[in-house]
C-alpha cells in the first residue's frame, strides 16, 4: 500500500513514512510502548480519535507486522494489541522524537484564571 512519496522509495525515511506516518498513528505506538494494550485504553488515551479510525490505524500495524492482536477472552471476543519485535523497535526513535518536543516544542504555557 504505497502512497505519495513514490519517487522517494529509495529513501528510508520516505518508506517509514508510508508505514507510521499517517495522523494518530505515533501516537498509537507512543501508547503500545507506555504498556497500554486494550483497545479501549488505546482510544481513552488517544483523546479525539474516532474509533472507526483508531481501528484502522491498528489494522495497519498489523498488516506491517508492528502489532499483533492477542485474544484474551473468547465470549465476548476481547482483543489485546502488543508491539511485535518489529514494532518495539521504534521504541529509540520515539524516545528521540520525545526529547526533541521537550526541547524545541515545548507546552504551552497555562493562563492563570
């Protein structure tokens, strides 16, 4: 499922981008690699995501093989979603991405009422 960055293949980062770069899906990751694993703690925490599409983005990574879906309960089926190996790895990045918001991103500042 290739996108817009067809004349980039030749370049890892433009590669990348076609597996995790569309809206919400870092933070999916972010999420899986804090230790949030059900779906429903995954839409909590992404606040603002639709479920049609945080179950999407799920759908993705387990078609890259990022995240595997583990089922914990067959009546009603319940579904736990856990980073592959594949997926962990992402993990350094992410720390990286993290440090850079700190440093050049940072909140805003809170108004005081």
């Amino acid at each position: 499922m290739s996108r817009t960055y067809e004349m980039q293949q030749s370049c890892p980062i433009a590669r990348t981008l076609d597996v995790i770069g569309d809206r919400w899906t870092m933070l999916v990751v972010r999420d899986l690699l804090r230790g949030r694993t059900r779906y429903s703690d995954l839409l909590t925490s992404c606040a603002g995501i639709s479920p049609n599409l945080l179950s999407d983005r799920l759908k993705t990574l387990e078609q890259h093989e990022l995240v595997e879906r583990v089922f914990y309960n067959d009546h009603p089926p319940r579904a736990e979603y856990r980073l592959t190996e594949k997926g962990a790895a992402l993990g350094p990045a992410m720390r990286a991405l993290f440090a850079w918001g700190e440093r050049y991103a940072p909140r805003p500042a809170v108004e005081a009422t």
